[in-house]
C-alpha cells in the first residue's frame, strides 16, 4: 500500500473541485497517485457547518487521511479531509457519522423489510 497506512495523516493540496458534483482531486508527494475526495469526508470548521455542503477550492492547502479503494479511476479515496489552519487532523479524532471511535466503521445502515400478508 505504498507504505501509506490509514492512520496516517497527509499534507497536500487540492488539484481539481468540481463544485456542481460535490467531489475532487487531491495531490501529496506521500502518495504516487492522486486521490479522490467527496464533499461529505471535508471536516467543517465550525460546530454549526457540521451538517451542509462543504467546498474546497483548486490550491487550498489540506491535510487528509486516505484507504485504498477503486473510485472512478482513482486508486486512492480521501476518508477525512481537513482544510490548513483549522487545527491538526489527528488520526484518533473519530470517523464523522461514527462518535464511538476510529476502529468502528465512519458510517453504517440497515434496512429492515416487513410485507403485509
């Protein structure tokens, strides 16, 4: 996994956003390849932002944490993102959506179906 482990916490920046879909592209030198990025994964800066659209723009700086995994043509897939001079992503915070640690899954449903006889 190019010696990247998904604790880890990377620096780069972002290549592309394509605000009308929600999703774009980051770069580090950490990494051979870019990663894709959704707008769901960006932590909000505030409390308040927790649940909106959020945006990056081509060039802010950011720091991320990534897992290996096909995504259009991308290879690598942003699971936190964090714009530059909103604090340290720490790799202990927990996933957003999970509030009971970062060994448990970021997000999760199920679906219960009942027919009436």
């Amino acid at each position: 996994m190019s010696g990247v482990d998904s604790d880890d916490v990377l620096s780069g920046h972002v290549r592309e956003w394509n605000s009308e879909e929600g999703w774009g592209v980051l770069v580090t030198p950490s990494l051979p390849d870019d990663v894709w990025a959704h707008y769901s994964v960006i932590e909000a800066a505030e409390a308040g932002e927790a649940g909106g659209f959020r945006a990056l723009t081509a060039g802010q700086a950011v720091t991320f944490t990534v897992e290996q995994a096909e995504q259009d043509r991308f290879r690598w897939r942003a699971v936190r993102v964090r714009p530059s001079g909103q604090g340290p992503l720490e790799p202990s915070e927990p996933l957003p959506g999970d509030g009971e640690g970062a060994d448990k899954p970021g997000y999760s449903s199920s679906l219960d179906i009942t027919f009436d006889s």
